[in-house]
C-alpha cells in the first residue's frame, strides 16, 4: 500500500478549500481498516457535520485533519495561512469530554494553549478573557471547574478551542452527554459564534436531529471502514433557530438523513 500524505504548508492550490481528503485510507498498527477510501472537501467557512455508527470512523477523520494520525494512503491537505507550518495550527479541537485541569482556574484552563505557543501573559491573560465572553462565561474566569455545570465546562472547552483564534474547528460529539436542554442551547451558541467568527466548523455526532439543525452539510459515513453514504446540504432560511427546529422541512430532511444513515446499521451486531 503507499504511503499516504498530509499537507501541512501553506497550500495556494486549496483556494476556497479548507480541507481535502482524497483516496484517503487508514489502518490501524493492529490491523483494523478504520476508513476508506474516503474523499471530502470542506469550503472555507462551511459548516459541515459527520454522521455515522459508532466505530466508523469519524474520529479517524478528525485525527488526519488535524495531523494527530497520517493517513495509510492518499492525500490529506489542510488549508494553512502563509507561514504556517507548525503541525495542528490553526485548527481548534474540542472533544466530547471537556478534559480540564481541575487543580487551576477557568482564566489559566482557556490561557493553556495560548501559554504552550509562549504568547506573554497579559496578552494571553486578555485573550482568554475575550475567548470566556464569546462562550457567556464572562463571569466565571477565576471560578475551578468544579463549580461549574457541564454544560458550562464544555463552554469552557469550547473557549480554550477558540482562544488561539484558529480556522478550522473540529467538534468531536461535543454535546453528546449533555442533557437535551443544555444541548439546544448551546447549539444555538455555537451556531451564533458561527455566525460572527467565520470559522469552518467539522462536527462529529451520531445525532441525525443535531445535524440537522447546525450544518450546511450532512455526511453520512458507512459503517467500518467508513467511506461516505451520502452527502446531504441543508438548505434552509439563515439564521436557524426554534421555529427551523419545529418546522415541516427539517423534520423532512430529518427522515432524508436517517434513511441515508439506516445501511450503515444494519447487520451491524456490535452496537
Ligand atoms: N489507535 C487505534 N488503534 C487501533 N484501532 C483503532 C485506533 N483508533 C481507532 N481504532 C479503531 O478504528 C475504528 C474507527 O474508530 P473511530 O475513528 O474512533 O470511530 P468513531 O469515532 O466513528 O466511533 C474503530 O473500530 C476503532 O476501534
Ligand atoms: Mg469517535
């Protein structure tokens, strides 16, 4: 098999692209074949979710976008601005689980990465004050984590994605413990910061109603090794909100995406 590739320097050639993958595969060191081949391209700005199985593959693909795995074969190419070459800059990962040092405040959770890149402290201080607004947490930037609900500690997760103002932000089932209530809102939140910051969003989430609701795009992936069922655009009145969630046309392209998504259960046994 050859040797797959990341492109991880300035790339004149991706234009409106943010992401590209193509013939992508990747296999495990213990020999499970986790995905592919698998092609997708991303526009700059676009928000775009991947549904599918647990176990498709869904993460694989984040983990080569951010360059944290290689790919077996094929071509990984992330857009970079000039000068860029540092492996995973300019892309922000949030993760289901909020991973937060408990031992130090919300303020020094969000200034981690900030403090990693050697930005000064008041500089960083500043912007991680500004990264707490954008979430709501304002008010909480000398609180522990243990003082905060869950909801609000993904918020803060969100905020330390965010903090080194990347292009790319890549979501891993995020939301996926939250209760529902909690969920809405911030799906709402993150559509607005959406909305104002520009970013091009990959959302991870094996919830057809929540990718619905967020995403320009819905890719569903087929079970192991994923490779893309179908490719669904969401078109719908802008900005989203209760009454798109509420409305004939997305519990429409609710049924349309989960009928994409029913091969890729069946047969499965190991759910
Ligand atoms: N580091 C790894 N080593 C071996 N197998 C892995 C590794 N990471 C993931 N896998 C396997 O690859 C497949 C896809 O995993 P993953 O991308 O995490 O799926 P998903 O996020 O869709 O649940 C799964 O069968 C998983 O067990
Ligand atoms: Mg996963």
């Amino acid at each position: 098999m050859s040797s797959g590739k990341t492109s991880s320097a300035a790339d004149a050639g991706l234009t409106h692209l943010a992401v590209s993958l193509r013939s992508v595969t990747k296999t495990y060191d213990n020999g499970v074949m986790a995905l592919g081949p698998f092609d997708l391209t991303v526009r700059k700005g676009e928000f775009i979710s991947l549904l599918g199985p647990s176990g498709c593959g869904k993460s694989t693909v984040l983990r080569l976008i951010a360059e944290l795995s290689a790919p077996s074969s094929g071509i990984v190419r992330v857009a970079r601005h000039e000068g860029e070459v540092l492996p995973g800059h300019g892309i922000g990962f949030v993760f289901q689980e909020p991973t937060l040092m408990p031992w130090t405040s919300v303020r020094e959770n969000v200034r981690l990465p900030l403090r990693l890149a050697g930005v000064p402290k008041a500089e960083a201080r500043g912007r991680a004050d500004a990264a707490l607004a954008s979430v709501g947490l304002a008010d909480f930037a000398d609180a522990f984590p243990r003082e905060l609900s869950g909801g609000m500690k993904m918020r803060v997760s969100l905020a330390r994605a965010l903090v080194t103002d990347p292009d790319i932000l890549l979501m891993d089932e995020p939301f996926a413990a939250l209760d529902e209530i909690t969920r809405f809102r911030l799906n709402n939140d993150l559509l607005a910061l959406w909305r104002s910051l520009g970013k091009t969003v990959i959302f991870v989430t094996h919830s057809v109603f929540e990718s619905v609701y967020l995403s320009q795009r819905v890719v569903v992936m087929t079970a192991r090794p994923g490779r893309i069922q179908a490719d669904i655009r969401i078109e719908t009145v802008e900005p989203r909100g209760e009454a798109f969630r509420t409305s004939a046309a997305y519990s429409d392209y609710c049924r349309k995406v989960s009928a994409a998504l029913a091969p890729s259960y069946s047969g499965q046994s190991t759910l």
